[in-house]
C-alpha cells in the first residue's frame, strides 16, 4: 500500500516469492498489487515531527478507530471521518480539505482495484507507519466483500509496534501477523493453509479470542547465503523502470550497532552477512534479465565490515562490471577505500551523521566522533562522490550552540564541494528504539491517548490507554520548529535540492549511456527546448534551451525529432543508416556522442527500457 517513496520495486516482495517459488508446492499463483504505482504523493501523515510531536507508534489512530468502527457497524467506512479529521488536522496541523480529498481519493483507488486481491484465498500487505491507515482501509473492504479471505500482516512497522499488531488482531483486521524476517514464515503459513492446520507458526503473532491473550512465537533465522536472489518478476517493473533504470538489492540484513534513536536494528537479530561472490552475481544476473546496471542496497550500513567492503568492491573491479551501486554508511570510512569503491562503481553514498556535537553523539550511542564524522564526509565528498548526510534535529538536550555550529558548517561544506545533500528530520520517539522504553533517562515525558480516543472502540480500551501519543522533552517544540525552519530555509528551499539531483542524474545518465540497448527509447526530460525549422548556413539548424542556442546538424535535429515521439533506439538507427548511408553500428555512434553532447550542454533526458 501507500506510502513508501516510489524510486524502486519492493524488495521485501521480491524475496518473499523467490523464497516461496523455491520451497513452496507447485501449484501456488502468486501475485503483487502494487498501489504505490495508481498513486505516490499522498500520505496519511507527514514526517513533521517539528510540527507536531506525535510518536512514530499510530500517529492516525483516531482515523484508524473510525473506519474499523464503521465496518464493525456496517456503515460506510468512511461515514463521519470529517469529524475526526477536524481534530486531526488542528492537532498536527494539516490541511483539512487536502487530507480529507487525499483520503476518498485512496479509498477510491483501492475499492476499484479490489477485484485483483479478492480471487486470492490470502493476501499479505507489507506496513510501514505511513501506510497503516490505508492498509486496514484495504483489509476491510476485503473482508466486506470476502468474508473468508485470510489477511496477513507483516513488514517494518507491525514488527517494531506492539500496538499495532495487538490492534490488528484483536479486532479482526488480519489474521496473522508476521514478525521480523518473512520468508520461512510465510512458506509454513502457506503449509498450514493448505493442510488446513492453525497458521499460529515460528514467527507469527496470533489472538486467542477465548483466553482474549497473544500468542507469540519466535522466528527460526536464516543462513542469507542459503537464499535465491530476489525475485522481481511477480512485479509490474515497468512502473519503476521508466523512472529509474535501477533495482534494490540487500547485501546483509541488520546492524551491528544499536543507537538509541533508531529501531531498524531491531528489524533482524543477529546482523549477517552475504557473501560478496554471491551478491556480485546477483548484479549480474539482473543486469542479463532487466538490463538494469544500477543497484540500490537497502541495507542498514554497508560498512559493517571494511574488509568486506574491500572484497566486494575487488570482486566488481576484476570484472570489469562497469556497473552502479549505493546504499547507507556509518562514518567510518577511510579515504583509500572510498576511492576504490568509487573505481567499483559507487555512485551515490548516503551517511548516518546525525550531529556533530560529542556529547550528543555520546547520548545517541553513536560510537563515532565529530572528528569521525567529518572525516568520512571529507572521504566521500572529496572523492566527488554525490553525498547525501543525515542529520536529527532537536534530539534531547540539543543546545542552540550545537546546533548553530552543524549549520555553519553545512554551509561552509557545500560551498566547497556542491554534491552534498542533507536528510533532515526532527528527533522522533519510535517503537522498539532504546530512547522509547527508557524515555525519562532521557529527559523526556509522554502523554497518552485520551479517554475520547479511546472510547471511539471501548472493547480495546485497555490497549489503546497503554498507547503513547505524544513526547516532550528539551529543546521544546517551539526550539525544535525555528531549527527545523532555519535548516530547511538554508538547505532544503528547493533550489539545493534540485541542483543536487540534477548533477547526480547528469553522471548517472553519462554512465547509462555505456549500455544503451537498441530495445530503449530516449524521451527528453524537459519541454523547454526548441529547434529551428529554417536551416541555417551550411545545413545546420539552431536548437534552444534555457536561454542558449547551439547549431546542431540535420543528423541531430532528426534524432531530437525520434526522442520526442518516443521512438526507440533501433528506429533512429535505421532512419539515420537509411537517410544516410550509415552502418548500423556507426549510426549507434553518432546517436551516443549526441546524447553525450546534451548532457554537457545541460540537458537531460530520460531513457525507457
């Protein structure tokens, strides 16, 4: 379901069907609606802790309350959700009439889609907390129009939220729910189906209705290398590819530390790690199937270990691969290192930073140092690496002081070197971190859902008193707010942003051109640009774009022509050898070193497999 950035397929479904395909019985038909691709721009909540300080366990729970009020009442599941969503938006705030048009729209999207989930006998939704709003939405209307159907939940938010699996359960929402690591899990749930035994297997949480008690039961782990590679086939990769000529891959799965913000390490226990052979083999099976050379891992951190790292980035350099990679790090990086992973083909780096204030690193259990922190930013940056940083704002006890220092030296950082993003993100109290079961050690204080919320269902009152609401600590709301302003002012206004995305899309589009199929098409990426129709002298014509002009050949204005109507490269090469008396590789020649022209004159294009 909604909302999970749209800038690569879902990796967790593709690991679970090649899992299933491998182990499972033969006769199963697996299939992914992917809702993501009927709409991306919406979200239940937004990520504006700064604005409101809502805890990260069901921020929505008032809109979740409603809907499974009205199903359990038979009425319309979204009757009187106006009156909620007035509360709601003061509350955060938001925009009262963009929520309420943003929710009928979703509601619309997923009722005319039903029919492709209902010919199943189960359906699984993977939950992240922007999209539990709308996957209970979904499940419900399953259940109206199926009563039988078995729904499953598993995914992020549902492992790290106690709440929401006890919810979900316990007032029929889904039947199961899976907990951390799915593919074994989901293989047994699928035997237990089938044979028609109870679907309460290692790795699952159910409700016992007679005892009104949980019953859970913990995951067996698996060996990673035992695994087959993801399978994106029962995935409509169309819709991702024309965005992006890239797919998502995992070198490991969990971290080897355990900051006290963060509850993704909680996710898998105990970190393990692939073999670097093996996943290099992965790239290049992809690459034979899709054509796709760049890869995205989606793992906690890449540099859990550095001699893996080094291994990995030998083993893609001997091959000669020529390929794309990026994922996350932990500022640990030496600048020998970085500069052999950027000769591998790494091409974009995404680095947990967080802060530069040593006593705040030392409350976060960061087990890093300013020094180390600007260390490993100086290693990638330097190395002319696109640079994305992560930064907290407002984490507690966060003075105005250490903060006023990072913005100064963001400042002074993208000065030097220009390819730097910053992820920036108001501190967040979450589920499962260390910070939300020890909140007063860190100065904070939590209030809990009232009596109004909770009467809205009075049968799962007890869980829903027990449900943290919202935090507050030092710096205060109004501290947190001004920061987040001044650094979204200064960084995120727009204008660094797309700067930032542009030179990283023009080098990405530069090395795609090294592996330009004939099957591709080429659609220019902006409709700012204007070719002359009168030749000039000597049969040039003259192309324009952003206020500057270039004279460009007959060759060159036909190619243009072919990019607009979404022609493929075969065709322009046959057009250019038959205009032209051009062999077929020569005229392939010709249409690269154009589009390479274009990307130095600025101008960006797109490329369709």
């Amino acid at each position: 379901m909604p909302f999970f950035r749209l800038n690569a397929p879902p990796l967790g479904v593709a690991c679970l069907s090649a899992y299933l395909k491998k182990h499972g019985p033969r006769d199963i038909d697996l299939h992914c609606t992917d809702f993501r691709l009927f709409k991306n721009d919406v979200k239940t909540f937004q990520y504006l802790g700064y604005q409101d300080n809502f805890v990260i366990e069901i921020p929505d729970l008032p809109l979740i309350l409603n809907i499974i009020k009205n199903h359990r009442e038979s009425k319309p599941l979204l009757q009187d959700i106006d009156k909620i969503l007035k509360d709601y938006t003061r509350a955060r705030p938001l925009n009262f009439f963009k929520l309420q048009d943003q929710i009928k729209e979703i509601y619309n999207i997923v009722d005319s889609h039903l029919q492709e989930l209902i010919r199943s006998d189960i359906v699984l939704f993977t939950t992240y907390e922007t999209n539990l709003f709308f996957t209970i939405m979904c499940s419900l209307l399953l259940r109206r129009r199926k009563p039988d159907i078995t729904i499953i939940y598993g995914g992020p938010h549902v492992t790290q939220s106690e709440y929401s699996r006890k919810l979900a359960l316990k007032l029929g929402v889904a039947d199961i729910v899976v907990i951390g690591e799915g593919e074994k899990t989901l293989l047994n749930i699928v035997k237990a189906y089938k044979s028609g035994k109870p679907l309460s297997v290692k790795g699952t949480m159910s409700y016992i209705k007679n005892r009104d008690s949980f019953l859970t039961l913990p995951v067996d782990l698996l060996d990673l290398n035992t695994l087959p590679r993801p399978d994106f086939s029962i995935l409509n990769l169309n819709g991702y590819l024309e965005k992006n000529l890239e797919l998502p891959l995992y070198a490991s799965r969990g971290c080897i530390f355990s900051c006290n913000f963060c509850n993704e390490w909680r996710m898998w226990q105990p970190f393990r790690q692939l073999e670097p052979k093996k996943v290099v083999g992965w790239m290049k099976d992809l690459n034979r199937k899709y054509g796709t050379f760049r890869f995205y891992f989606m793992d906690s951190l890449l540099n859990a270990s550095l001699s893996w790292l080094d291994k990995f980035a030998d083993i893609l350099l001997q091959n000669d691969l020529d390929f794309q990679w990026y994922g996350y790090f932990r500022a640990n990086m030496p600048k020998p290192l970085v500069e052999k992973l950027k000769a591998s083909g790494l091409c974009r780096a995404f680095v947990g930073v967080e802060t530069l204030s040593e006593a705040l690193l030392k409350t976060m259990n960061k087990k890093r140092t300013a020094i180390n922190n600007i260390e490993s930013i100086e290693a990638f940056a330097s190395c002319d690496i696109p640079l994305e940083i992560s930064n907290i704002v407002g984490f507690p006890s966060e003075s105005s002081d250490d903060f006023q220092k990072r913005w100064e030296y963001y400042i002074d950082l993208i000065t030097k070197y220009q390819k730097i993003d910053l992820n920036i993100e108001s501190f967040q109290l979450r589920p499962c971190s260390k910070i939300y079961g020890h909140y007063k050690e860190f100065g904070l204080s939590i209030k809990k859902w009232g009596s109004k919320t909770a009467n809205i269902i009075p049968e799962v009152r007890d869980i829903i008193s027990q449900i943290p609401m919202s935090v507050k600590g030092k710096p205060n709301h109004s501290q947190i707010l001004e920061r987040m302003r001044m650094m979204e002012a200064t960084f995120k206004d727009g204008y660094l942003n797309s700067r930032f995305e542009f030179m990283y899309q023009r080098e990405f589009l530069k090395n795609a051109l090294k592996h330009m199929k004939n099957s591709y098409k080429i659609i220019l990426a902006t409709s700012n640009i204007y070719v002359s129709q009168a030749k000039l002298k000597k049969g040039l014509y003259l192309l324009r774009h952003e206020n500057q002009a270039y004279p460009i050949s007959e060759k060159e204005k036909i190619m243009l022509d072919s990019f607009n109507d979404n022609t493929s490269l075969s065709k322009i090469i046959g057009e250019l050898s038959k205009r032209f008396g051009l062999g077929r590789v020569q005229a392939k020649k010709i249409i690269l070193k154009f589009l390479d022209d274009l990307l130095e004159r600025d101008i960006l294009f797109q490329i369709i497999p």
